[in-house]
C-alpha cells in the first residue's frame, strides 16, 4: 500500500534484492570461461571471502600478505552489521506497534458494518490514498502480523549482537573483503525494512500526522497517552496459526544456530591462535555450515509467519538461500582443501542437497 509523498517501496526493495541476488546465481551457473563465467566466480568468491578464507597463510610472502588484506576490515567488523540490525528493527518495530496500537485496536470485527465483515472475508486490503482509512479486520491482522514478524527480527539481530561480542572470538588475522562488508550493512537495512514494508508508508503517514499536531497544538493541549499492556500484547496472540507455525520453525532453528556458534566459538581455546580444528557435534555432522543451514530455517520461519502475501519477503528469502549457499560452498571447499582429515561425507549447507 502506497501514501501520498511516499515512492514505490516495495518494487524498490524488489528491485534490491535482485540486483544483489542476480550476480550470485550468474555465478553459481556453468557459464563457460570464455563468457566470463571464471572470472565472474573468482570475483564473487574474493567479494565474500572472509575469516578463513581470506587469511593469509604463514608462508606466504610479505606482498602476498599485503595484496590479500588489500581492500579487506576486520572480521570482527561483523558486529557492526548486528548494531546497524538492531537499530533499523527496533525503530521500525517500534514504530509499527505504536501504529497499530493507536489505529488497529481492538483487534475485533465490527459486526456493525456488512462492509467491514465483507472485506475480512475476500481479503480486501485496498484503502484511498490521502484519507483516513477505513481498518478491515483483513487489514488490522495484516499490521499486527508485522508487529509480530518484526519481534522475530529484533530477537535474531539482538541474539547475534550478543553472540558476536560473547560467544565468538575473532583471530586477529581473520578479515573479511569491503564488498561483503558493504554488503552485510545493506542487508541489515533492507531486511527489516522488507518484513515491514506493507505497513512502513501509513505508520509513518500516521506518526508524521502526531508530530505535526504536537508542534502545533503544543505538549499543554495533547491529550495523555496511556497505553494499556493487554492492548500491546493481545492482539499478537489472536493472530493466526500461521504466526505460530513459523515462529516455531524460528525457535528451532534458532536454538540450532545457538549451539553451531557455541561449537564454532569455544574451537579455540586461545583467542590470539589461527590453528583450525574441525567442527563436530548438532548439524556439524550432516554439513560444513550448520549455521547457514539454521539461519535458512530462521528466515524461512519468518517468510511463514509473515503470511507470504508480501513479494520482498520473498526476495528477502530467495537472497538468503543464495548467498548462504554460495558462502558454504566455498567454505565447504576450502576445508576439502586445506584439511585432509575433514570428513568426505559432509554436505556444504543442505544434506543429500548440496
């Protein structure tokens, strides 16, 4: 849904999401040398090495040291992808629920209106543009279904967040290339903003509304704002089983991730050391990168409980899976290379997949 003075939000994101998606899986494809399908992938691989894969090794050459941290940060930078998350999730959510609060309150069906019942019943979501809006029940579950998918991101960013600075411990060494750095606060920026993208161009309508009106009414002459806690949280327990469902497919995948960077984390007992060991235990056993496998079953949780009626959170999604799966691989063939006693049987990210 479009407002007055707000661009096309959606097919902006849309258009995102594939323009960042689109390199990854020209890359992925059999293109033939001459094409440029080789130099494509050794691009696309330099782009997204890091850690591990970008580390230069002890014998290497002072220049060849030198050419590999050309263009690289650290890789304990990751920790500001999670604060840019944190900070882009939390205003969003925030203000969503104060939207929803004020405007989608009860979330109850005026059995008044044949019209508003009529609307819940076909899904009708259509509102005029520059108006106050007539709230459908179909609408009023539409914004409080992303109050509710908005929670489900606050509490990955704010546990990675966490994560970053608790569980993992970066090797001084470790670095990781400015295109995957660059691309990592984009997606922190754009993922939230797709999973609240139906809703963001009337809160902020509405909010912009209430800020107008205090500047011009002033603090003495608006009324008390008393917000009542079951008014908050009721409404995101009457939704429906959707919601459930996919939160709990981002539980589980979720305590997964947990003890993949538990496991990944305590692999070296000294902070300061680059020996590697290889990873054992929870999904370590069926794949090289449980913690990709885990976070496609975050998000795919997220794309359930977010109803998948709307397009970004699919190419949200589809973004997640490609750039998960062409991470793992690589790291997949790193170990296969680097490490001759890494187990032959494991997958990449996804068993009897790839």
């Amino acid at each position: 849904m479009e407002t007055e003075g707000w661009p096309a939000l959606q097919p902006l994101l849309c258009l995102a999401w594939l323009a960042a998606t689109l390199p990854i899986v020209a890359a992925a494809l059999p293109i033939p040398a001459a094409a440029g399908g080789h130099l494509l992938r050794r691009l696309l691989s330099a782009f997204s090495s890091r850690g591990k894969t970008v580390r230069p090794s002890p014998a290497s050459s002072s220049a060849s040291s030198s050419s590999k941290a050309k263009f690289t940060v650290p890789q304990k930078y990751f920790m500001h992808f999670y604060l840019v998350g944190v900070v882009a999730t939390t205003t969003l959510l925030l203000a969503i629920w104060f939207y929803a609060y004020m405007k989608m309150t009860p979330l109850l069906p005026e059995s008044s209106s044949y019209s508003t019942i009529a609307s819940h019943l076909v899904g009708s979501n259509s509102f005029a543009f520059g108006r106050v809006r007539s709230c459908t029940m179909g609408h009023k579950y539409r914004v409080w279904r992303t109050v509710f998918v908005l929670l489900l991101m606050e509490i990955q960013v704010l546990r990675r967040l966490y994560e970053t600075e608790h569980v993992f411990h970066y090797s001084p060494s470790a670095r990781m290339h400015i295109v995957g750095y660059l691309t990592g606060l984009f997606y922190y920026v754009a993922a939230p903003l797709s999973l609240a993208s139906p809703c963001i161009p009337e809160a902020a309508e509405y909010i912009q509304g209430q800020v107008a009106e205090f500047i011009v009414k002033g603090r003495a002459r608006m009324p008390d704002l008393v917000i009542d806690s079951s008014s908050l949280l009721q409404p995101l327990l009457k939704l429906g089983w959707s919601q459930w469902i996919g939160a709990v497919i981002f539980i589980w995948g979720s305590l997964h991730q947990i003890r993949c960077h538990a496991i990944l984390g305590s692999l070296r007992e000294h902070k300061d050391s680059d020996e590697y060991v290889i990873p054992c235990g929870d999904w370590f056993n069926r794949v090289s990168c449980p913690h990709y496998l885990a976070e496609l079953v975050i998000y795919f949780g997220m794309l359930i409980a977010s109803g998948g009626e709307d397009i970004p959170v699919w190419f949200l999604f589809i973004f997640v899976i490609t750039n998960l799966s062409f991470a793992a691989v690589e790291t997949h063939k790193w170990y296969l290379q680097k490490l001759e006693d890494y187990p032959r049987s494991r997958y990449a990210i996804i068993p009897f997949v790839c």
